[in-house]
C-alpha cells in the first residue's frame, strides 16, 4: 500500500482543526479531520484501508462540536479497542486535574497527554519531535515511507511506519494483510544489514527492536 | 449519530504486560502511571464494580494487581490464588489476597516497588518491552509465569510449582541456571 498514512484528527475549533490538517499535510500524512466526536467514530467504525489511522490527536474538550452525541472519551474507548495500533495523543486544557488524566487513561490506557496550556506550537513541536526521530538507521519520510537511511530505500507500507512512530511499544495488527507486511519489512531490514529488527510477540504482535541499546522512553513521551 | 457501544478502553482485551489498579477514584492510577515506564506496563485503571473484567480482560492474566480499596470486589480473588500475579496493596490488604501480596502504607514505596519489578534482573533475565522476559542472548521468552518469577525475585508466590510450568519449560535449555523451586522454609515457588 503506497497510500500516505492517515492520521485521525479531533478538534471543535475549526482554525486549529484547519492549523494541524496543514500541519500534517505538510508532513506527507492524508489527515481525516473531524469536529465531533460522532463522526469520528462513525469513520473508524466504517472501517475499510482509508480509515486505518497511525496517528490521532484528540482534543478531549469537544464543548463546540456541532453534535455533541458522543464525547471524545468515547472516541478514545473507540480507539483504544478498535484501533489499538494507532498513537493517540490527547490534548486538554485540565492535563494538571488527576481526574481529568485518569477518565482520559480509563478511555484509553496507552493515550499520551499534551498540555494545551503550552501553546498550539507545542503540540506541533512535540509531534515533530515523534515523526523525526530515528530508529536505528531508519526514518519516517512524507508519512507515507519508511527510509533506510544509509541505502536511501525505501519501504513503501504503513505498517513500517506503524512500527517505527511507535517504537519501542509492541504494536498489535489486525489483519493478516498487516502482519504479512510487517514480516516483509522484517526480511527487508535483514536485506539491508540493519540494526532494527521486527521482534514476533505472538498474536500478531510486534515491535521493532533495535540491537544494543533501547531507548528509556517514546519520544512522544512529554519532556522532564 | 450516536456512539453506540462504547466500552471503556481500560476494559478492552489486553496481551501486553498489565497492571490493573483498583481504586475509587483513580489516583493511585495516575500516579503510577507517571511513575513507571509507559512502553514496558500498561496500567489499567478500574473502579470496584469493573474490576472482575479489568483483570479478565488481561490475557493470560494481570503482571501486577495494586488496590487501595477495603474490600475485595467478589470474584476477583480467584485471579491471583490460581496465577502468579504480584499484589501490591496501599493500606491494610483485603481478606482473599493471596499470601504473598505486600501491603504498604504509602504511594512512594508502592511505587518503588513496583518500579523494582519491572526492572528486576535475575541471572541475566529480565523483563521485555511490552511482555515477556529477555534471556541473556536477546532471544524472548514470552511466558507469564516467568515473568511474573523475574520481577518477585528473590521473593515468590504461594502457589503449586505446577502453576510455573511454562517458565520451566522457557528455562529448560537456555544458559540461565535458576529455575522455579519450592523453596523448602516458606513452601513457596521462587526462581533459585
């Protein structure tokens, strides 16, 4: 699949929905952009290979959606369960409330916090930050590939991009598609010599695993 | 349109390493949540009446159940008498804990302890990103049980040996020298 992977995004403010649909844009994604919650889900519900998102980012106050029929808990409930192989970064303006950061977990365990407090620029700053990192001698190029950086090829599936915006986590698949995939991007690296491996944890799970040193953290992880 | 069937993502089935905390409000939740590595545990945040299918939903079972709550909700009991689940508890534990649960009276030597776990090392193991146990060499071990004996080690659980044998069998063969015993003062199984 040479799709540019696409990234899921929540927000009810129409300009700042418009500001990171161009963000990510300028970065290679194909963004699904939606101001309510309802729409959202009805999008991950309906399936199918365009809506099959590697990254989503949730603003959990939805107060100015159009339809207020669901909320973005449920939206995250959605994500968590149908859509477990997708980062979820989840902004609010209360990331300081522990009630707010334990309804925001108990909607969706793995979901990183941002605080909105800091500004649009640095959600921007911080998902830059995740989409540029290397692993290994890899790196996700126009969203949409995955680059061996000393041969410049190119491994064209969002799977692999999967697997390197989510390194070190295990990433769990949902189709035999996928998990035929991730095993060719496995043999790929072999090809290529490179230090990153795919690691089978069984159940169509897996992650990418570099020989040596591990990373402590995501670098989605928010700075100390 | 409406959502539908929306279920908590915190009741959802989970492979990975688990934690399940059973608490009221869910502070004791958060803050483990910050404390420990996000891409080695999940933490599973349960309120009383959801924490039968919290900890069912972890396959094959919680790493780790920690709770504030006095009483045990019913059922729940049944996980960790028949599983090497560790139990770290904040406060007097609850009747129906098994005997190798440790209680603490408060969040930071919890919490120690259950950053202790996951950094454990016993013999060159220790535990994997996201499940399972690294043998020295690299090659992984995705046995419960095993994991479950690296990060109590060198304590161990009030359990029949043969709740262990899916560790034994990941141990037979490796380089690794300990194996799940009886340990013969405490009767329980540990790595020695």
């Amino acid at each position: 699949m040479k799709a540019n992977a696409e990234v899921l995004l929540l927000e009810d403010d129409m300009a700042k929905l418009d500001e990171l649909r161009r963000h990510f844009e300028s970065r290679g994604f194909h963004p699904l952009t939606f101001r309510s919650a309802s729409r959202a889900i009805a999008a991950l519900r309906e399936g199918g290979p365009a809506t099959q998102p590697v990254i989503s980012i949730v603003d959990w106050d939805l107060t100015m959606a159009p339809d207020q029929s669901a909320s973005s808990s449920d939206a995250l409930c959605v994500l968590a369960r149908d859509a477990s192989d997708c980062l979820v970064i989840v902004y609010t303006a209360n990331a300081d409330s522990f009630r707010v950061r334990s309804a925001i977990n108990r909607a969706h365990p793995r979901a990183w916090l941002h605080d909105k407090r800091d500004g649009d620029a640095s959600l921007m700053e911080r998902v830059d930050r995740m989409l540029d990192h290397p692993v290994a001698d890899l790196r996700v190029e126009d969203g949409s590939f995955v680059v061996h950086v000393p041969s410049q090829d190119q491994c064209h599936h969002r799977e692999a991009v999967r697997l390197v915006l989510r390194h070190p986590e295990i990433v769990t698949f949902h189709s035999d598609t996928a998990t035929r995939a991730v095993r060719r991007f496995g043999d790929w690296l072999a090809r290529h010599g490179s230090p990153a491996a795919v690691v089978s944890h069984g159940n169509r799970r897996y992650r990418l695993a570099v020989s040596g040193t591990e990373p402590a953290s995501h670098p989605g992880a928010p700075r100390s | 349109m409406q959502a539908g069937n929306v279920t908590l993502g915190a009741l959802a089935p989970e492979r990975d390493r688990t934690l399940v905390v059973l608490s009221r409000d869910g502070e004791l939740a958060v803050g483990l949540r910050e404390r420990l590595e996000r891409a080695r545990v999940v933490v599973k945040d349960a309120r009383p009446d959801e924490s039968l299918t919290a900890v069912e939903s972890c396959q094959p079972w919680p790493w780790m159940l920690v709770g504030d709550v006095a009483d045990l909700p019913p059922g729940v009991e049944a996980v960790p008498v028949r599983h090497p689940v560790l139990v770290l508890w904040l406060g007097p534990p609850p009747c129906g804990l098994p005997a190798h649960a440790r209680s603490f009276s408060g969040f930071s030597e919890l919490a120690d302890a259950a950053s202790r776990a996951l950094d454990a090392e016993v013999g060159g193991m220790r535990l994997a990103t996201g499940a399972g146990v690294e043998l020295p060499g690299g090659r992984l071990a995705r046995s419960a049980s095993l994991q479950a004996l690296v990060s109590a080690h060198p304590a161990g659980f009030n359990l029949p040996l043969a709740a262990f044998t899916s560790a034994a069998r990941a141990l037979s063969g490796s380089a690794v020298r300990v194996r799940p015993r009886r340990d013969s003062v405490t009767g329980w199984v540990s790595l020695q």
